[in-house]
C-alpha cells in the first residue's frame, strides 16, 4: 500500500462512511435549521434572516471532526419569492481535509388557501474538497534503514487526490399553514462526480430523497400564569434515503416564552451497521437573537462494540431582521403565516 494505511482507511471511512451518506455534512439540529434538509424552509413566512453554526464530532482517540455553516434568507414579498444561501465546511486537521459547498436557492410561495400556503424551490450548490498531502504519509518517504521520514514524496498518487470540484442541483418544496408544515426535497438530482480522479465514476453522489413532517400545538391555550402566554411543543421528523442508507430524525421541543428546550433522535442505518443517537437541545431568544446550543451523547452498541456513535456538540446564533419581529412580544413560534401579510 503506497499510502499510510490508517489513514487511508481513515479518510475514505470519514469522505463516505461515516455520515451515511457520503460527503452529506454532520449538522444535527434538523428542526432549527430546516433549510439543510428542505431549502424550501428558507421561504417560510418570508423570512428575512442569518445565522452561524459551530459542529463538533467526537471520533476515536480524541480526534474530532469540526464544521461550521452559515446562511442568509432575504424576501422578496412583493414578487412572492425568496432567495436563501448557505455554506458549509468541513475540516478534518489530522488528515488535511477540508470540503466547502455554498449553494443557493430560489424559492416561490404560492397561497393555496387563507392560511396555507405552498414552496416549490430550486437548489445549486458548488463543492469542493482538498486534501493537504503534505499530511499523508506514503511509500518512498520512509527508508526502513534509517528510520527517517523524507519530507516530500515522488508517488504519482500525490498529484491525484488533491482536489476535488463537482455541482450540486436540487429541488424541493414545502406546504404549510399556522400549525403543521409537510415537505419533500431531492438532493443530488445530477449525481456528482465527487472523486479526486475525475476518471473514477463509482464515486458519485447517489440521489437522496427526504420528506419532513412537524406539527406545533399549544400548551397553554388559557394564559395560565403557571407557564408563560405563548407556550407551544414543536414536534418535528426527517426520514432521508441515499443508496442503500437510511436516516431517521425526531424531535420534540418545548417553546416557553423566549426559552426552548427539546429532546431529538437520530437513527442511521448503511450497508453494513446502524447506530441510534440521543441528544439535548436549549435555545434563549432575545428580540432578534437567538442563541442556542445541543449535545449528542455517544452510544456504542453493546451487541456490536465495533459501531460508536460519537458525541456531537453545537452551538449557534441566528438574527432576525424582519421588520415586525419586536411586534410579537414573546410570541417564538416555530412555525408561523403572519408575516406573508
């Protein structure tokens, strides 16, 4: 084997094993960020809103694997359309990786009823993923006689991997009203090429379909002093297919006032192992910031020690621009029509 094995192994394990469904990114907070799942999202209410997120994933002998994302959503309410644009990155320090993909997205409302209304949008993402050589370790850099390690490598595979430039098309579209919202989206409808040797053609990006279901009720519809005014549960899923993996997301959060607090579960099935994850959410809303952390904790299976899922840590702040925002005065709703008027 020309390359160190461990991290060849390493790095294709991470690059399409790992998240389950290779290159897809590790953001967990479904239900805060419905825009990574269905970009139809970024219309909802006609938004006007950005915010960044921090992701940290605890791997095997303390190696962790970090990402961030940012988006922005702007309306354009008179001509009954959204434009929304998110970016994320990945980078893996010990292996030299880092993968970025900004995509853009166009979404259009349409009211089909008084109080429901219908997202159709479409989706251009541009990715791109690097791998720092210098980092790998290969062949004809070792001399078994000395024990040095020479600093440069004349392996032809170093000219192979190092970058990687592929886009990204999508289509999604979601219907709702004041209390429910159900959606579908489709994910790499072209099927990039995401290989560092363009002539490789089995590492293509499989189509990946998702529907997205959540419903919000009121838990203190008589203004009991015992909880404040607006008090609401938010229960929401994502069920993802690509290839032969399978990804199901819940969870459930409680919105008290300008305070969250939830529950989620994650389950991830591929070819050959699944794992559950289980996590914490909190979220403190203040005018027009929000600030919000969650935890994963990690599992291993006991009838499989060789499956972990490890611990996810995120933390994230978005801003509320929109013009009326002040005018609800503890109203943090997660799914809402009075700003489409």
């Amino acid at each position: 084997m020309r390359m160190s094995a461990k991290k060849i192994i390493f790095v294709l394990f991470i690059l399409f094993s790992l998240p389950g469904f290779g290159q897809e990114d590790m953001i967990i907070s479904h239900s805060r960020f419905m825009q990574k799942v269905n970009p139809s999202a970024f219309g909802m209410n006609n938004i006007n809103k950005t915010g960044v997120l921090y992701n940290s994933l605890g791997m095997v002998n303390n190696n962790r694997i970090e990402s961030q994302y940012f988006f922005g959503a702007i309306s354009f309410d008179n001509d009954n359309f959204s434009i929304g644009l998110d970016v994320y990155s990945l980078r893996m320090d010990n292996t030299g990786l880092i993968n970025t993909k900004p995509t853009v997205s166009y979404i259009y409302k349409i009211q089909l009823d008084n109080d429901v209304y219908f997202l159709p949008s479409l989706s251009a993402g541009f990715g791109g993923s690097r791998i720092d050589t210098g980092k790998l370790v290969f062949e004809d850099q070792l001399s078994l006689v000395s024990g040095f390690l020479q600093t440069e490598s004349q392996d032809p595979l170093v000219s192979q991997i190092g970058n990687s430039n592929y886009m990204d098309l999508g289509a999604s579209f979601l219907v709702h009203s004041s209390n429910y919202l159900v959606g579908a989206s489709i994910k790499h409808l072209n099927q990039p090429n995401i290989s560092y040797n363009k002539e490789n053609t089995e590492f293509t990006l499989p189509i990946r379909y998702s529907v997205q279901g959540g419903y919000e009720f009121d838990i203190n519809p008589y203004d009991r002093s015992i909880m404040p005014r607006y008090s609401t549960i938010f229960a929401f899923l994502n069920a993802s297919k690509m290839g032969d993996n399978i990804e199901v997301f819940l969870s459930q959060e409680a919105q008290l006032g300008s305070f969250s607090m939830g529950l989620n579960q994650q389950f991830r099935k591929t070819d050959s192992f699944g794992f559950t994850n289980i996590g914490l959410s909190v979220a403190v809303a203040y005018e027009n910031f929000e600030f919000g952390a969650l935890y994963n904790f990690p599992f291993q299976n006991p009838l499989n020690t060789t499956v972990y899922s490890p611990s996810t840590i995120e933390i994230f702040l978005t801003f509320d621009f929109s013009p009326y925002l002040r005018n609800k005065r503890g109203d943090y709703r997660r799914i809402s029509i009075d700003n489409y008027y």
